[in-house]
C-alpha cells in the first residue's frame, strides 16, 4: 500500500530555516507528481509547492524565492526547504502524491 511518511518539522524564529523531507513507499515514485500542502487552524489547506517525476517544481506566490522542492528518486524522498520563515507559515505540512497523503509534520515559527 501506498505510504508517505513527513519529518523534519519544528520550532523556529523569524528568519531561521527548516527542511522537511517526505519519503514514500508502496508505489512507483519517480511516476509522480508530489505536493507540499500547509493548513493552520481554521485555515483551508493551501498548495505550497509541488514537483513532477521529471523534476519540474512549481510554487505557491507566497513562498517564491523562499522555499525549494526538490526530490530524490534513488530514495524516494522529496525535500522542501524553507528559508527566511515567516510566522504565517506556521501550519502543518503534508506531502500528497497520487492518492496518498501523509500525516503531516508540525512547523511553527514563532515571534
């Protein structure tokens, strides 16, 4: 069965950085198309980045120039680094691919 398993979160102040990593298993990966999703309380799950089998990432305008996706298919693991981080991207990140979805890892950037 397919499983996506999310770490890397924490706590960090302004400005600081974090890097999440997302490995799957039970699939073909390097197929696929994986997104990073965010949703903080009361808030709807947002897009932030996503990067095709073949390696080509798109991104949230709201984390251009901040965050990188990028994957590994040897270790079926894609990555989202985020730099300069902001108190309104706290929220807990899950990665998507195809129809699975992981359960999250908690991000909270504090003041």
């Amino acid at each position: 069965q397919l499983q996506l398993v999310e770490s890397g979160g924490g706590s960090v102040q302004p400005g600081g950085s974090l890097r999440l990593s997302c490995v799957v298993s039970g699939s073909i990966f390097y197929i696929y198309t994986v997104t990073w999703y965010r949703q903080a309380p009361g808030n709807q799950r947002e897009l932030v980045a996503s990067i095709t089998g073949g390696g080509i990432p798109n991104y949230a305008d709201f984390v251009r120039g901040r965050f990188t996706i990028s994957r590994d298919n040897f270790k079926n693991t894609v990555y989202l680094q985020m730099n300069s981080l902001k108190p309104e991207d706290t929220a807990i990140y899950f990665c998507q691919m195809a129809r699975g979805w992981g359960r999250g890892t908690q991000v909270t950037v504090s003041l």
